[in-house]
C-alpha cells in the first residue's frame, strides 16, 4: 500500500501499472473527493526540456477533450521534480489482457468495441489531436463492456520526442501505421490504420504482424500485407474484412476518413442484422 500525497492533493493508494514511460497509481483527489488515476513520468524525461513543453501542451490539449469514450484529463502537473498528469480512474481491464484471456472477440461484439474508439478519434481528431499510439494496452473496457481511450496526448509527445526502435516501443510498433514506421508525417489517418491492426486482432485474436526486433517488424507494415481475415475466422463476413482492409491499407488515401469511421462501422453492423435501409456513407 502506498502512503504518500502528492502536490498536497492526491493522496496515492496503489501502484496499478509501470512502463518504459511512467507509474500509474490510484489515488484519492483529497480536493474533489474522488477517485483519480495519476500517472508519474520517470525520471528519464525530467531533463529532456523539449519533451516536457510537448508533454505540458498535449496533455492540456487532452483535457480540452470531453467524449465518453476518452479517459477524462483532469490536472497536469509537477511536484518534487516529477510531472504529472491525473486522469479519470477506470476500473475494469484493458482490452489487451481481454483478447489474452478470452482470445478473438465476437464479430458484433469487436465491431461495437471498435466504433466507440473511432468515434473517440473523430472527436480527439476535431480538435487536431492525434493519438499516435493506438493499440489494445491503452483502450480499457469498463465493466460494462463498453470502452475508453487512454493516453490521449501523452503518447503522441513521448511518441514525437522518443520514438527509436528498442525494446520500449515493442509493444507499439505492432500497431504503427505504415507512416510511422517510415519515420514520415504523422496524420489522423494513421490512427485509423492501427484501429484497424486492432480490429484485426479482436476479429483473429492474432496481431497481423510480429518478428524479433522492431525494425522487422516496422518493415512489414511497410512492405506486406496481412495474412487475410478469412483464413484465420473462417465464416468472417466479406463486408467485414473489407472494412478492416480499408482501415489498414498502406496509403493512408486510401483509409477511411476518422470524422465518418463510426458511421461506415455502424453501416458494417446494420448488414450484418439484415438491415439494407441505410445508405453506404460517403
């Protein structure tokens, strides 16, 4: 159990995570009397000035942004040499120790999780934030089976600012865009390409790209494609694996806009029930 106040307001109850960026921890906002998540930077990033004016501006950015399928931002701050940022605390699991534990997901059920990010990311996008880190260890399914988005803006500085191919970034390059691995701009296309390598992996239960190191494994998101949808799920509807294939097409001209995402998923889902009323969105 963990006793200690920081900034003389948030109380920090329990380690809840750690990572090659930072400690999470819940604890009780002593101010506002409620549960808070509150994520410490390690002490790598303090002397790095560039990263944290970037991490400073991004995380108010993401506190600017209010969805119900985004990890409310509170407070950024620094204290004892360490900065901070507190976030809405959500209990449950992340969709990542979900399709470990469980393995492919339903498609009706995939295709509901995946809309409620794209319409996190239409919002998020609107206000000309992108993630830059999309994948399942950072979407976290509440106990009501619905989503939220985490690391709005936090990811994209660390992203910015840190961003070699090592051992930290293992766990992101499954999911980077093909733009992202070349080392190019950076857009909100390419966060409707990793939805899509997280589609694929609840449809599947399989990341559609692995190797030893990194740089491999960047290199097939560059070069290669996908082993298709049908082979791993067999019986997985067409109109299905179309959409993914969409999402996770190589030029970034070719994936679907962010701002129509939810609406072409939620059409994926009305001809999947048999409803043919509704027209294709543009």
């Amino acid at each position: 159990m963990v006793e200690r106040v920081l900034d003389g307001r948030y109380a920090l109850e329990m380690l809840v995570g750690s990572g090659g960026m930072a400690d999470v921890y819940r604890a009780k906002d002593q101010l506002l009397e409620r549960t808070v998540a509150v994520k410490i930077l390690h002490q790598q990033y303090e002397h790095d000035t560039e990263f944290i004016g970037r991490f400073q501006r991004e995380a108010k950015a993401a506190a600017r942004i209010t969805h119900p399928n985004i990890v409310n931002v509170y407070d950024v701050g620094v204290a004892e040499g360490r900065h901070y940022i507190v976030m809405e605390y959500v209990p449950g699991r992340t969709l990542k120790e979900r399709i470990k534990e469980e393995g492919a997901l339903p498609v009706a059920q995939a295709l509901h999780i995946a809309k409620q990010i794209a319409g996190a990311l239409a919002q998020a996008h609107a206000n000309n934030l992108v993630h830059c880190d999309i994948k399942p260890h950072n979407i976290l399914v509440m106990p009501d089976g619905n989503v939220k988005v985490a690391d709005f803006g936090i990811a994209r500085a660390v992203t910015e600012s840190t961003m070699t191919y090592n051992d930290n970034i293992m766990g992101s390059v499954h999911y980077f865009s093909p733009e992202q691995a070349r080392g190019t701009i950076i857009t909100p296309k390419s966060d409707v390409y990793s939805l899509g390598v997280v589609l694929y992996e609840m449809l599947s239960g399989h990341i559609p790209f692995d190797g030893n190191t990194a740089v491999s494994i960047a290199r097939k998101h560059l070069e290669e494609e996908p082993q298709p949808l049908r082979r791993l799920v067999p019986g997985i509807p067409p109109v299905v694996e179309a959409l993914v294939a969409r999402m996770m097409a190589k030029d970034p001209a070719q994936r679907p806009d962010s701002s129509t995402l939810a609406a072409d998923i939620a059409h994926t889902e009305q001809l999947l029930r048999g409803d043919q009323t509704t027209a294709v969105p543009a």
